[in-house]
C-alpha cells in the first residue's frame, strides 16, 4: 500500500477554539496551570481510579507538563470550560497513527461537575474538529470494563463496542481489559 505522502497530514494545525454554547475546548496556557492542577486535585479519588497519571502529587508543575506537551502536532489536548472559563476537566486526541489516519481520545470532568452532559459534548467537539481539520478518519475510545459511567459516554459517541481487548489498561498496578469503540468520519 502506498505511503501516506498524497495525504498531507494536517497535524500541526492547532485547535484555535471549539464551543457548542455549553463547554468550550480551547488551548491551555501557562496560566492555567494552577487551575488545571486545582481541578485534578478537588477529584483525584474518581481520576485515580482511571487515570494513571491522576496521582496525590499532581500539582501546578506536572499541569505545566502537560500544558506544553499537549500543544505539540499529534497530540491535541485542551481543558474543558464553561461559558464563565471555569475549567472542569480536559479532553484529548492523541497516539496519532498517521498512514491510517486514527487517533484515541480520552475525557475526564472532575466530580463536582459530572451527570451534566459535558464529557459527551466536549468529546463531540472534538471529535468533529479531528474528522474536519486534522484529517483523521477513525477516533478510538477505549474504556476499562469496569468503568460504567466512561461506557455511557462512549456508547453515546460510538455506540456499542466493537471488541473486548484484554488487558488493555494498567491502572494502579492493575490490568483493565478494555472496550475498544470507534467513531468513523462520514
Ligand atoms: C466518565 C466521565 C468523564 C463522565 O463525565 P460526565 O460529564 O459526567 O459525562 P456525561 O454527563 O456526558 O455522561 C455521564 C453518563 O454516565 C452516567 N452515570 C453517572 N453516574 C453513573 C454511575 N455511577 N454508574 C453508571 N453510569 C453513571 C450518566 O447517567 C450519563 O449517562 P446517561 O446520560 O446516558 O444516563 C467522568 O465521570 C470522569 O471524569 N470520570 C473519571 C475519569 C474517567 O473515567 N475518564 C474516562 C477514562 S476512559
């Protein structure tokens, strides 16, 4: 099969700015850092049930790592906001396979915000964006089995999962076998 050089990639296009009215995606700056990291921390019990980089020492410097790491081509991720910039999680394209044109996405929204639709309206987003502008066709989810609330989300983007991968996920020195969904461009 022919390389992917007829097809340009687009990956260095940067995420300017994304809302539907409700959550915005827009990039992180350096300033955010302390707002990120006061996020993660307010519900570092649920994230660290999930998320192996949710750990007790997260703090404004690992946000500011993250921040800088995220604004890279290939990698896509953005804090969630409100209408009044309250930052409430952050949502992520990334591991960019470029000859097929798929990237994974991942969501989180702290605990004080969930149940409300956000990680469902922010991942359209930016799914969306990454069909539109950064040429991909195939966004990846996948989901420990025993993450109920994260499957909602994901069946709500992809419907029901197309396989079972085991041992999929390390988590706290645990394997997850994960749901793998997939959301194809049009
Ligand atoms: C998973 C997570 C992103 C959901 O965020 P959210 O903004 O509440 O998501 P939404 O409001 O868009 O949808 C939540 C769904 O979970 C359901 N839900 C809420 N609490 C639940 C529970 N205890 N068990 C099962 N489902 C639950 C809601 O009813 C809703 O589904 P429905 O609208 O179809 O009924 C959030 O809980 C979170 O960040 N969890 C920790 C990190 C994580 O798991 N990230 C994903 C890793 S793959």
């Amino acid at each position: 099969m022919a390389g992917g050089a007829s097809h340009p990639t687009r990956q260095g296009a940067r995420l300017i700015r994304l809302t539907d009215g409700v959550v915005t995606l827009a990039p992180a700056r350096l300033e955010d850092a302390e707002a990120v990291a006061a996020a993660v921390q307010a519900s570092l019990d649920t994230l660290m049930a999930w998320l192996p980089w949710a750990t007790p020492d997260y703090d404004a410097e690992s946000a500011r790592e993250w921040i800088r790491a995220a604004d890279r081509p290939g990698v896509h991720g953005v804090p969630v906001r409100l209408a009044d910039g309250t930052i409430i999680g952050s949502c992520g394209l990334q591991n960019y396979d470029e000859p097929n044109h798929c990237m994974e996405l991942g969501y989180w929204i702290g605990a004080a915000h969930t149940g409300n639709g956000y990680a469902t309206r922010a991942s359209r987003l930016l799914i969306a964006h990454a069909f539109e502008t950064l040429d991909v066709h195939r966004v990846t989810i996948l989901v420990s089995v025993h993450n109920q609330r994260s499957q909602r989300v994901a069946e709500r983007l992809a419907g029901p999962p197309e396989a079972t991968l085991r041992e999929r996920l390390r988590v706290r020195d645990e394997w997850h076998d994960a749901y793998v969904y997939g959301v194809l461009a049009a």
